[in-house]
C-alpha cells in the first residue's frame, strides 16, 4: 500500500533535533498533527486552545507558556510515534471537522466544511482529478482536440487535468518557459503577497518553501517542476503568440492561429484547429506605461516593472520609481542599498497589514515538522488559509449609516482597522513624523488591494537617500522628472512599476465568436462572463481567471483556478457525453449572474467613490475585474456545468 502523501516522511531523529524542532513549529497545526499521530483527540479538547483564527498568526493567539507546554507534552508523544514507525492513526471525518472547529475557533460546516475536505485532502487523494475519461469513446476523444492558451498557473493546472481526462491538447505560451507572471516579473524584491503554503496547488503541496511569502525564483521553479512532474513540457508550444482565435459556425471548431512570439506581427501564421479553447492568459499581465510627456525623451535606461532588464547594473545610478502599489512597493526595499539615490513617486498612499513573516524564511524546525509530522503541513494551510475565507465580504462592505469623517472606513469594524493600521505606520515612523501625512491614506482601508509588509518599506522611505514625492508629475526630462510643484528630481534610470490593463480581458489577441461577433465589441470597457468563466456568443471558450475573478481579499488564486478548470471540464464532459457539437452559457444565465454581482460589488469598498485610482476599475469607475463571491459559495456555483444554464447545441 501505498504511503498516504499527507503523512510525512517517516524519521529516526533523535529526541533533541526534534526537541530544537519543535521550538519553530505553529503549535496549533502541531497539535492537529499530534491527532494523527496519537489517535488521541484530547490533545484538542483540553484548555489550552486557539485564542484566535487570524491567517497572520500563525500561534493563533496562543501565549507562550502554553506554546511551551505544548511542545514539553509533544516531544515523549513524537518520539513514541518515531519508535513506533511513523505511522499515523487512520481519523473519522467527524473528528477531522472538530480539529477544523479547533484551529478555526468555530464550527466549520456546510460548503466550507466541503470546500476544505477537499482542498486537504487526507486520504491522500486529488479531489479534483478527472476521473470520466473511460466514458468518453475514444474516437469522441480523437476529434476533441483543446488548445489552451498561456502556461501560467492556469494553463498549467488546464494541461494536468486535461492529460487526466485522456483528451488531446496542446498549450500555447507566449514565453520561452512556463509561470506566467512569474516567469515574467523578475524585478529585484518580487515575491509573493499571499501565503506560500497556500500559494499552491491544493493536489501538489509543496513542503519545501524557504520563506512564508517566497520569491519569484521559487515560484518559477515551482510551477516548472509541475510541468515536468506531469510530463506537459511536450504538450507546451513555447515562445508562440496567439493572435487571433476564430468560431467557425459550420464546423462548430474554433481556429486559433499563431506565430513566432519573436516574429513580425505580420508575419505568416498557423492555424491549429481545436473543438474547444480554454483561455488561461491571465489577467494582470498586459503593462499599463502612463501617458507622461517626455517621456521618450528620458537619456537613460526606462522600463516597465515587468519587463526589468536582465543584467542592470544599479550601482551609484539615481533610481526613480515611478508607482509604488503591489510591485514599487516590493522593488524600492530591493534596490534602495543598490543605488546612489532611490525617488518613489506615489499618487495615492497604500494601506498596509503588518506582518512579520512577510520577509522571513522557514526556519529549519518548522521546514523538519512540515517533512515529518503527518498532516502538519495540511493543517498549516488551514490554518492559514481558512480565517480569509470563512471572514467573506462582510468586513468590506459599505454601511450606509456609517459615517467617518476622516474618510477611512466605510464601516465600524474597517475604522478599526483604519485606525490599528495607521496607528501602526505612527509607531514605525516614530523618528519620521513628517512622512505621516504622505503614508497614511485618505481613503477606506483595504478599498485598493492591501499590502502587507514586516516594516520594511517605510524604514526604506525612513533613509536619507530615499525620498517620496507625493506631488503629480508633470513631464519627464532628459535628466529626470519634473513634478507639479516645478521640482526637478534628477534621476539616471526610471522604472515604471504602473500596474497592467486589469480590464481588458483577453486584450493580447482578437477574438470572434457565433455569426462574426467580435468579444471586444461585445464587451467595452464591461467585460463579463458566467462565473467568469463562459461568455454568450463564445461557445466551447472557458476562462480562467476571467472577467470578474480576481481576489481582492480572502484567498489564493490557486484555489479559484481550481474551481475554474473543474468547471470548464465538467462543460467539456457533458457536452461530449450527450454528443453536442457545442456549448455555450444561456444569455440570461450570464445576465442574471453579471446583474447580481453588479449589485453586490457596488455595496463593497472596491467600489467606494471616494477611490479615484484603482486598477479594479474601468474607465467609467465600474468594476469588472474582481469576484464579491465568497470563496465557498463560488465553489459550489462552479461544481456543475448545469444544463439549465447551458445549451448544449
Ligand atoms: P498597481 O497596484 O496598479 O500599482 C500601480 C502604481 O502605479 C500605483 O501606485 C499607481 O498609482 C501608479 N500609477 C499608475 N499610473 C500612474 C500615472 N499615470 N501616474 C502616476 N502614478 C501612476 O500595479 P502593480 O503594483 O503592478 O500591482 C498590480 C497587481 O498585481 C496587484 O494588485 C496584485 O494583484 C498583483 N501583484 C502581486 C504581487 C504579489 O503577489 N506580491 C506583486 C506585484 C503585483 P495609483 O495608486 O494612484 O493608481
């Protein structure tokens, strides 16, 4: 039989390496583990208890004396379960959902209840994995060729599920490798905002993170050993463009054509010829540059945040950034000690979540419990992941009898945290009292995407070859930066770290649709899909991380492609099945499903007038790009392609 993946390696670690473990580990998911490995549940229901279920903490709010307790209790047990030979107990689901109560500090039930089952795993299974190729002839399958389109973390996780269900498929990327953004952003400091542990694939848990929030050299590493691991490198079309992807109504196949990413545009193309398309090509990858004059103009070296120059040599250069959100927050921290002279040009201030594992490695301890001790490394994805899933929307959403006159909330529980936050920004800058009024934003807190940070970005704006400049910029020179106010801020290489073109879905080629419909006339600046994912008119075309799927809050996009891709799947399945050609969303499905999320993002944050600029919005200040869907509930939404919302033709 055999060994279940979850289990962990088993071990001949003497009681002192696992007693200096143990003094690194999350104690809470320890205890879980200690479940496993004991049978014992007492370990869960005695007093000593999570005070707390916050995805930041990772000791859950448990005071040190107790952690200490724990871990003097947890070592006789460990090495029992060492001389024993490492095997865990075989749980009941009951007891499973009570050690979720545990960590979660509450009942967890019903779709979350489901959704986490699944998404851990502890038979040691893949929930998700396509199990119905055997129903499908395998002459039905010989003429279902699927071209995917990107291999990022969707194309990928598109390829895997497709190999799966026996179908033939060949991925179309762009790049000369796989990763997506994470093959493309290679700026100094890039590295992921949501945990490692949860920024994975729920199937494929990686245990072997350095950092808590990893950067991008592991994350393309990662996803390149996915590749590998299930054989897709052959099945991938690297440095290839798509340009345009065609419905041909007669045949009911789609015509996706393409040519050499590195050729002219108007060279000669192919054509593949596919039943089905799946588009995987990611939503915050097209860069936006600002329309600032002068800007060709500028003697030195400039350049999206994105398209960073392999080998730039920094050093005794005056560095502008120009845009300081997810990325210029990331990249001034990296460069700042590379440089002689580092100026941030930031129109609107960020809100910021202190975090203390935003910079830190794994520490040995924890890297030997998450290798070892059985079903710690799936509880400590719970763990950190269950709080911003089960919390919802609801602390986002705008009471209209909630008034504050500073204009940093939109309900009582975010003026709490507006507060908490800025009286954090006070206290790091307690020697720099006059950056104050340039940090702390004027808007909700968390109604722009919220960054986290251990303190390191306003300690870099703290230093005296660092300077912010919150004035508008006016024109860019030869030699610099000329701001509103008529100063000129002298600088040898400009980054534009200015964010992508959020909203214009599937942008990068043209799309038509049944009887000649092009999709970006059909859209505007409104882009939409069914669950993000089917389009009326667009028959045999699924999205991932589509229109109206991306994550402002909650939880890691790997669990929303995951629903996705289960989603375009299930379509591809029954269409196959009943023997339809095609099949394409009900138009009033879609419009219902476009009008209800409408209705409940205009009662959330992301939405709030008083945000001018915000990479969610569209020309218009409407919001198309993000989900207001509780992780749980879009869950359940995507599981079943229903034929009442679909027309299988
Ligand atoms: P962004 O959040 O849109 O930030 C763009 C920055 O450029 C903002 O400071 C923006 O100011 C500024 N800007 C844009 N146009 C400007 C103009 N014409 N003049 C002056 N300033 C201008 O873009 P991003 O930082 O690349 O991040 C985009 C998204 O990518 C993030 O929200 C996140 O989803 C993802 N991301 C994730 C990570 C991660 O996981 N660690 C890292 C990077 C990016 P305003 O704020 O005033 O618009």
């Amino acid at each position: 039989m055999t060994r279940n993946r979850h289990a962990g390696e088993p071990f001949r670690d003497d009681d002192e390496t696992i007693a200096a473990a143990l003094a690194d580990v999350s104690v809470p998911a320890l205890m879980c583990s200690l479940v496993h490995m004991t049978g014992d549940p007492s370990w869960i229901r005695g007093d000593i208890r999570p005070r707390v279920a916050n995805s930041l903490d990772i000791q859950s709010g448990l005071p040190p004396a107790e952690r200490a307790e724990i871990r003097r209790r947890a070592l006789p047990a460990i090495a029992a379960y060492r001389d024993a030979g490492c095997e865990p107990r075989e749980l009941e689901s009951e007891l499973l959902l009570e050690m979720m109560a545990f960590l979660g500090t509450r009942p967890v039930g019903g779709r979350l209840a489901d959704l986490f089952v699944d998404d851990l795993g502890f038979d040691g299974g893949d929930a998700g994995a396509i199990t119905w190729g055997d129903q499908i002839p395998a002459s039905a399958k010989a003429e279902c060729g699927v071209v995917v389109i990107g291999a990022g973390l969707g194309g990928i996780l598109a390829g895997i599920r497709l190999a799966q269900a026996g179908l033939p498929f060949t991925i179309v990327e762009k790049n000369d490798g796989p990763g997506g953004t994470w093959w493309e952003n290679r700026y100094p400091g890039a590295r992921v905002d949501i945990g490692s542990h949860q920024y994975c694939y729920s199937f494929e848990p990686a245990h072997h993170w350095s950092e808590y929030y990893c950067r991008q050299p592991e994350l393309r590493a990662y996803l390149a050993s996915i590749v590998d691991k299930y054989g897709l490198r052959p099945r991938i079309r690297f440095a290839t463009t798509v340009t345009r992807v065609t419905w041909d109504d007669a045949q009911a196949r789609w015509r996706v054509h393409v040519r050499p990413a590195d050729g002219p545009a108007d060279g000669p193309e192919e054509v593949l010829d596919a039943r089905f398309v799946i588009s995987a090509v990611g939503s915050l990858n097209l860069p936006r540059l600002p329309d600032i004059p002068g800007m060709d103009s500028f003697a030195g070296p400039s350049f999206h945040s994105a398209r960073w120059p392999e080998g730039l040599d920094l050093a005794g250069t005056r560095f502008a950034l120009i845009g300081a959100g997810a990325s210029g927050f990331q990249i001034g921290p990296a460069v700042a000690d590379d440089v002689k002279r580092l100026t941030i040009f930031q129109r609107t201030a960020q809100w910021i979540i202190p975090n203390r594992l935003y910079h830190a490695a794994v520490p040995a301890g924890e890297r030997w419990a998450l290798r070892h001790l059985p079903f710690y490394g799936r509880w400590f994805r719970f763990l950190t992941t269950y709080p911003g899933i089960a919390l919802g929307t609801d602390p986002y959403r705008v009471d209209p009898d909630h008034h504050d006159p500073t204009g940093r909330s939109v309900n009582a529980g975010n003026a709490q945290r507006a507060e908490a936050l800025a009286g954090w920004m006070t206290t790091l800058l307690a020697d720099r009292p006059d950056l104050l009024p340039k940090v702390v934003p004027d808007y909700p807190a968390a109604g722009k995407r919220i960054l986290q940070d251990d303190g390191t970005w306003l300690r870099t704006l703290a230093r005296d070859d660092v300077e912010l400049v919150r004035a508008a910029i006016d024109r860019i020179v030869p030699d610099g930066i000329v701001t509103a106010d008529g100063v000129h801020h002298r600088a040898d290489v400009i980054c534009y770290a200015t964010g992508f073109r959020h909203n214009d879905f599937l942008a990068s080629m043209d799309v038509t649709g049944r009887g000649g419909v092009n999709l970006r006339a059909q859209w505007g600046d409104e882009p939409t899909a069914y669950l993000g994912i089917t389009i009326p008119n667009f028959p045999n075309l699924f999205c991932v991380y589509g229109p109206g799927t991306n994550l402002a809050a909650g939880a890691s996009l790997f669990y929303h492609s995951e629903f996705q891709v289960h989603h375009a799947l299930e379509a591809i399945r029954q269409t196959l099945l009943s023997g339809a050609r095609s099949c394409e969303v009900r138009p009033e499905v879609h419009d219902d499903y476009v009008e209800r999320t409408q209705a409940e993002l205009a009662q959330l944050v992301w939405s709030h007038e008083s945000i001018r600029h915000s990479h969610f919005k569209n020309p218009n200040g409407r919001i198309y790009t993000l989900s207001p869907w509780p992780l749980d509930l879009y869950r359940e939404w995507t599981r079943h392609a229903d034929p009442d919302a679909y027309l299988f033709t």
